[in-house]
C-alpha cells in the first residue's frame, strides 16, 4: 500500500532518508510501545519487575505510534530536513492497525484488548461468560472509515497548488489526531486501570498527543479558505501587490 501510494502521488524525500526515516521510526516504536505498556499499571509493574514474560509481552499501538513521531521529528531536526515525512504512511498504518485488531478480536480475554461489560446487542461473551464491548470492532470500522477521508486530503495536495486548509503532512496529521481522540474516548469503556483524574496511561498518552497538535488542530478548524478568489475590488485596487 505504501509503495502504491508513494507511485500515485510522488515522493519528494530521498530514498536514503527515507528509509533512514522509517528505521528511526521503528526504533522509536520498538520502545515507546513497550514503555506505555510499563506505565499502563505501575501497580503490576512493580510487582512484576523480576517476570521475564511480563516485562517482554505487552506492548501498546499508541506508544509506538507517539515516540515513533517523537524519534523522527528528533532525527530530522538533527539533520536539518524540514519536509514532511509522513503523509505516505498514514493510510498504512490505519489498515495496518485495523489488520491487527483482527487478531486482537479472535484472541479474546488474553490479549487484553476487550472492553467493559455491556447489554447492547452487539455485546459479545469472550468466553468468561460476561458480555462486552467488542471494542476492537469499534476500532476496526473508525479506521476503515477514515482511509477515505486520509485519501481525499492527500489527493488534494496533489490537484491544489494553491495553499489550502491542508498543507503537506497534514494526511498523517490527521490520522495521528483522529486516532488518539478516538482512543482517548475509546479506552473509557475499556478495563484499564486509572491512574490520574480518571484517564488510564494510554489515554494520558492520547492527550498529549492531542497537545503536541493543537496548532495544527486550532490551524484546520479556524484558517479561513485561502483558495478563494479574491474579491473585484481588492484586485482593481492599485498598490495592493496583486500586479506589482
């Protein structure tokens, strides 16, 4: 799907930075997802410190996702690289995560992805007898429903020149914000254990995700359309800067 994407719309990264960018990010990844899954429930961490399987199992999507962001973006600040990276990899990672739910739904009570209990209809037994949010669907249809939307923002970087409500890297922007919103609220109705003002560790990872692109949130609610033309009389005007 990447190297689809990267055919249909262009890349004007290298391929060595590229690919630099992505082992960056794994690495990132690699350690942010194990970090989170540490401080989901201190609690059981620190119970669990001499557990060789507990400290190598768990890892957490969001995790990977924010210290991946955070390890690239350090990386391009040190070389000096001031493109965008990431628009080709947000509907990856959006088919890719809902792929992995797949798995994450047909493993059950042990993979701990489950959700609260619940009587509405679509409720499912996990096999302890208790009926509950089968929240690995949910996320399964908020991804597949945003890869159009994801597709439709990089499309109109291609078609636009002009400067729009949405610039270059504003497709994994979006998927970054969308997605930690969408597991902020998600991981209420999830099992997890709170550990400050009600939100579980992962959900305070979701907020400050959320902060860390708030400009670029308050930037496509509130920037006025800028494709639009200018009125008659602004261009009739003389020493406006249109003509000069």
């Amino acid at each position: 799907m990447y190297f689809y994407l990267r055919r249909r719309f262009g890349d004007t990264i290298t391929s060595p930075i590229r690919w630099a960018a992505v082992a960056v990010a794994v690495a990132g990844a690699t350690v942010g997802s194990k970090l989170l899954f540490l401080f989901e429930d201190p609690q059981l961490t620190l119970r669990s410190l001499h557990d060789p399987a507990y400290l190598m199992g768990g890892k957490t999507i969001v995790g990977a996702l924010f210290f991946g962001v955070l390890a690239v973006e350090g990386m391009k600040r040190y070389i000096g690289l001031k493109q965008s990276t990431g628009d080709l990899y947000a509907i990856p990672l959006a088919a890719g995560i809902a792929i992995g739910r797949i798995g994450c739904f047909l493993t059950g009570l042990s993979d701990n992805t489950y959700g609260t209990a619940s009587t509405l209809p679509w409720a499912i037994d996990f096999g302890d007898g208790v009926r509950r949010h089968p929240t690995q669907l949910y996320e399964i249809v908020f991804l597949l429903a945003l890869i159009p939307f994801l597709y439709r923002i990089m499309r109109s970087l291609q078609n636009e020149p002009a400067p729009g409500r949405f610039q270059p890297g504003d497709a994994f922007k979006v998927f970054m914000v969308a997605y930690m919103f969408f597991r902020l609220v998600c991981d209420f109705i999830k099992p997890y254990p709170r550990i400050l003002f009600g939100l579980g560790g992962i959900q305070w990872a979701c907020l400050l995700a959320l902060i860390y692109y708030s400009r670029d949130l308050f930037r496509w609610l509130h920037l006025p359309n800028t494709r639009r033309a200018a009125p008659e009389s602004m261009l009739r005007s003389p020493g406006n800067g249109v003509n000069g």
